[in-house]
C-alpha cells in the first residue's frame, strides 16, 4: 500500500475528521512545514458504539510547496467538516473544510500522524 493510500484509509477510517476540532495550526516556512493539532480525530463518532474514545493527534505536512488559508474568525472554535487528499506521490495536497467559514488547501511533499 502506498504512503498517500495509507492516509486516505487513515481519513477514511477516522470519517474524514468531520467534526474534529483544530487545537492550532503552525507554519514553519524554513522548514517548509505545516501542522495541524486536533483534539480528537474520533470525534465525529461522539456518541455512537464505534466511538474509540478521545485521541488527540498532530498531522505534519513537509516539502509544502504551496499553502492558502482563508478563515473568517467567527469563533474561536474551528472544526473540520471534511479532509480530502489528492494527487500521488511527492505531488500531494490536502483540502480541510473550516467550520464556521473558511478553508486550508496545502500542496506538500509528505505526511505523516503524530497520535
């Protein structure tokens, strides 16, 4: 199985991080590295059997060679809705949904989950 169908079951076994709630993002533009913090990558499972319990987790994207942020700050709580991956090999990018108002779309290299 390759590195970006590794994460694609990853999100797809987590529901996409629909109703994840970002803890915070980091820009490190030297290092050319983007992270996201999430609270619990199972929450959109809150309240039903399949619920795991709480598990907090960093996705750290490398070789970013592109990053857009477009975030109206309506609230202090951001929550993911969805997390789609596109692209293979090097050549990847990751779209995340922003509730209340926004989007992230990062082109990057690599990426990996810090549980």
């Amino acid at each position: 199985m390759s590195a970006e169908e590794k994460i694609k079951r990853y999100l797809f076994d987590k529901g996409d991080l629909h109703d994840c709630v970002v803890e915070s993002f980091s820009w490190h533009p030297k290092a050319r590295r983007f992270e996201v913090s999430i609270l619990d990558v199972n929450a959109g499972f809150l309240g039903l059997p399949e619920y795991p319990g709480r598990q907090p987790a960093t996705f750290v994207l490398s070789g970013v060679s592109a990053l857009g942020i477009e975030l109206e700050v309506l609230s202090e709580r951001l929550v993911i809705f969805e997390m789609l991956l596109s692209g293979t090999g090097k050549e990847l990018s990751l779209d995340m949904g922003i509730s209340p108002s926004g989007k992230i779309s990062i082109a990057f290299a690599e990426l990996s989950v810090v549980e």
